[in-house]
DNA sequence: ACAATAGTGTCTCTCAGACATTATTCG
DNA sequence: CGAATAATGTCTGAGAGACACTATTGT
C-alpha cells in the first residue's frame, strides 16, 4: 500500500532493517481453523400425491473418525494454512464438501474461547453458506465419506427472566435436534442476555451435547439464528432456491426458517419486487398449475 | 463437554493417549490480533449561544512509534496470546486505551489476507465498541501516549454500474477522511458488489492511503457501514449518549451517523417505546428547555 | 420582541394482516 | 365432482412522511 519508509525507528532502524531482523517465531500462535454450515432446504416425503411436500431446512455435519470427539458428528473446516487468506480456506473446504462453487457464502463470527479444542489452542472462524438442494452434487469429495445432511430442528425450552434494577436478565434453554433418519444428534444451548444501564450483552453456551463434537452446538444455534434474521431484509432465501421455482416454494422457505406460516397474499406482494414472472408453469401437480418465478437481481434494496 | 472417549482411533489409540502423543508444534500457524474500532460522538464548537452545537462522529487512532507504518495512524489492537479469549484481549485493548469497562462492544469481522502485515502472516478480529464521551477518562492508558479521537468523514465519489447477463456489477470508491484539528489523514476504499444469477459478493480494497497504516481504512469503511446498518433496527445508538439526554440530542446522533437530516416529529413517535421520561430538563440553553430521557431497556425489541 | 429549539396535531399514503373469493388442475 | 393449490380483491389499522402550528426560554 505504500512504499517502505525510511524513517528510523527507536532503535535507529529502517523499515526494510526492521522487517529483516524481525522474528515471527518467538510468540506462540494459536492454531486457525474455518468451520463451514452448509445449509439447504429438501422436500420431505409427501404420500397424498395431491398435497405439496414439506420442506425441511438441513445442514451438513461430518462424522468425526478421528480424536477428539471420534465417532461423534462435528461442522465440515479444517485449518488455514500460512499462505492461504481464510476466505480461501473456507472456500476451499466448501468446494471438497459439496463439489460447487459460486455459491452464497458469508462470514458468521470467530470463536476465540481457549478451551475450544483439547489438542490446542484453536481460534474457529465460521462461515455459513447456502445450498440449493437441485444443483446439488450429493457428498462428493474425499473426506467426505462420512459427510451427511442433517434435518435441523430446535425450539426454546425454557425462558427465565429476572428483573435488575436497570435492565433485567434473560436465560433462554435451546435444544437443537439434528436428524438423519438413521441417527439423532442434539444439544442444549443456553443462552443469557443481560440488558442494564444502555447496555446489552449475549453470551451462548453449550450445556449439554449429545453427539455434537467440540463446541459446535453453539455455532449452529448463532448460523440460524442469523439465517433466520438475514432472511427477513435481505434476499439470502433465494440462494435456497432453484433457479425457477414457485412463489408457494419460496413462502415455504422462508416459514421453515422463521418458523411460523405466513399469508399467501401478503407474501405475494412483499416478493413482487424481488422476482421475475416467466411464462412457464408447474405440471402434473395433482391440482392448478403454478407460475414459474426467477429472482430478479435488480430489485431495489433501498 | 464430554467425557474423554475410549474409543480407539485407526492407530490403536485412546483419545488421552492420542493427545499425550499430539503435537501441536508442527503446524506453522498465524499470528492473531484483534483490532478495535471505538466510536463516539462529539459536540463541535459552537459561535452562537443559541443554536445546538453540532455532531460528529469520532474515531480513536493510534500513532504508530514502530514499524512498520511507523508515523501512520492505526487502529488500537494488539496480538491475541494463545492464554486468552478472543474477546479478552479484545476487552484488554479497549480497558487500556479508553480506562473504562463495561461498555458496548462487538465482533465486527475476521480479516484474513495473507499479506495484510509485512512482518508475518496476521489474521485480525476486528471489534467495534461505543463510548458516551461524557464518561470518558479522556486518553489514559499507556501504549496511548499518541491517542488521539478523529472527526470521521466520509462519501462516494465514484459510482459505476455495468449491467451483466443475470445481474450487475457496482463499484463504489469512497474516500474517508479522518480529522484531528492539528493533522488529517484520508483514504479511498473501492467496494465491488457483483450480483449475478441469484448471488452477490461484495469485496472491499484499499485504493489509496494517505496516513492510516495496514488494511485499517478498509476496516473503518466496514465499521461506519454496520454501524449505520444497526442503528435503523437495534438500540446501539443509546451506547454513544449519556444517561441523560433530550430526544434532540439523540436525534442529532442518528442524523450524523446516517448522514441525513429526520423529521422531529416522526423521530419522536419512534423512539418513543425506547426511551423513559425523566422529570428533569436542561437548562440555560437559550430556548426553550427541553425533557431529559433516558433508554428504556424493557422496550419491546419484536 | 426575537431567535432559536421543543413539542404536538393532523392529513395522507403506503403497506401488512386478515379473510373472502375466484381459478384451475388431476384423479 | 372433489381435493388441493394458485392467485387476486378488498377492508382495516398501524405507522411513516410531510408540514403546519403552538409553547417556552434567554438575551
């Protein structure tokens, strides 16, 4: 950014003197790894063929065939090399879990707890990314072996709050349920907010985890969370869907992820903007045919 | 979380012998920093005894005395020791530079190009934090002998839109000058914001550096973006007043902060659930007095 | 009196929630 | 036909933008 200066410093070096004397290895370093939630959104089975199927939201857990945590289901990551900028690594991890690129992905948080890891001292940065399920080329990759998509569920369980004298005390009881058809992870995240004075402070931690490995629980409450809030003013949904879809899939997906069912007509209106009519249509759906719909990439964010 | 696992791995060993026989060393790592961001707002002189003195945004820099960029202005941050958490080291930084606790802080991003520092491979987690002046123990500390708070400034003075297949690219160079009174120093960040199919990436680069050290300026553009960004939908802002304050004064806040002038009126009818009325005015003020507020934590977030 | 800010009232427009109604397909 | 989804119309109330108007102080 800007040429080496020659000015002295206190010990009457230049720049170029400095950084040839300068030794990185006297300071120990943690150890940096990405984690990745690949998220998705899959229609569940449907026997009446005339209902449309349920949509599940689901992520990607890899079984863990190594200490710590070994047999237990843990987020895809790895480390970050030296020489690699972390997005690449996420990147990188992405593409060996799922085999695409190109495709939505963001920074969540970075967990700097020092406990996090009982190898090393292990500082995580998290990063979330967004699947549609059609252009999906299912667990490709090398350590993907043992990589599977979890149905994800989670519900409050338990609300406290105490009141202070300028603010009060919120504690949230989570559990998070992760299923495979074949196997169930879950985990309970307890979550306190502390509001006094004008300030607010949130800190999450795992309380109980069966079947999650490290302390991955936790980052998976935050991603949906985020997920769930994104969803509301931002167009991430779209990045779940398929190129053309309909507007009662994409209502679909957005009630998966907030939770609730929302109404049609309302719905309809607040997407008008964001997506583009084509002339195609569903078929052989077992009742009226749906306008095909695509995302409209000019729509004004405001 | 759990209780070391018996299990035994491909090599034949238990997750304690695993560990004993792990070593850490191997692995060349990064080093970790945190940077912080700390915002607050000030009143700017003022002639005439009857008008309100203005706003502004201020930013705390750090002269850097070493190299490299020794004599630029940097973010206060240091290196995150393999002992601490993240956010400790973060709360170190921000204890020594401003000598107060138990303010408002946030995890902004995680920046992790390989070549941001000359020295060695540095990953930075950068935080916000937001400081009412008035309680403000101006520059103590140490390390803060060269502290100083700078007038943010900032706008786009480029704008090029170029329209893709399925979607556009937007680049954006904005210039952010920081003031200090006896010295300036500015900077051009280019954003380039691609949207294509159902995608976006943004990406961020410093074009430019006249006086801040490192990736900072590219920092500081993210920073002031989010804080504009929250301010609209969360509480952050009562973080930058004092206990007391008039709906004026906090009006004047979210006008300097997004840059553009509000309706009193509708200013009032939404801030009204957020705020407590107090029975104490301000006085001598040369107009009418005006009712002391202060932040109702009980608001009803949705 | 005057300059300035403090604070309220009210009209309009937009938009979300709610719900009713019509349209269309396939077995 | 009947079961299901698709799609639109319309009433209502909440809230933001706009602007006019009243209130109150210190010099």
């Amino acid at each position: 950014m800007t040429e080496p200066s020659s000015i002295r410093d206190r010990n009457g070096l230049t720049e170029q003197e400095y950084l040839q004397a300068y030794d990185a290895s006297i300071y120990e370093r943690p150890s940096v790894t990405v984690d990745m939630l690949i998220f998705t959104v899959l229609n569940k089975e449907q026997d009446n063929y005339r209902k449309l199927p349920e949509k599940s939201l689901q992520l990607l857990l890899i079984k863990r065939g190594e200490h710590p945590f070994i047999g237990q289901w843990a987020l895809p990551g790895g480390f970050v090399s030296v020489h690699e900028r972390v997005e690449d690594a996420a990147l990188r991890e992405l593409k060996s879990e799922t085999n695409i690129e190109n495709i939505y992905m963001e920074q969540l948080f970075t967990w700097g707890d020092v406990e996090r890891d009982p190898r090393t001292r292990v500082i995580s940065c998290s990063y979330m990314a967004l699947v549609d399920r059609t252009s999906l080329d299912i667990q490709a990759g090398d350590d993907a072996a043992d990589a599977k998509w979890f149905e994800v569920a989670y519900h409050v369980f338990q609300e406290k709050k105490t009141n202070l004298d300028h603010g009060y005390e919120l504690e949230k009881l989570l559990k998070i349920t992760l299923r495979n058809g074949l196997e169930t992870v879950s985990a309970t995240v307890k979550i306190v907010e502390v509001v006094s004075g004008r300030s607010t402070r949130v800190s999450r931690e795992v309380v109980d985890s069966q079947g999650i490995a490290f302390d991955h629980a936790k980052i998976i409450e935050y991603a949906i969370e985020r997920l769930r809030n994104k969803i509301e003013y931002t167009d991430i949904a779209f990045n779940l869907m398929p190129p053309l879809f309909t507007l009662s899939e994409l209502q679909q997906v957005y009630e998966v992820l907030l939770g609730k069912e929302l109404l049609a007509a309302a719905f309809r209106r607040k997407m008008a903007s964001m997506v583009i009519e084509t002339n195609e249509f569903t078929k052989d759906a077992g009742h009226r045919p749906s306008k095909l719909y695509r995302f409209n990439p000019n729509w004004n964010r405001n």
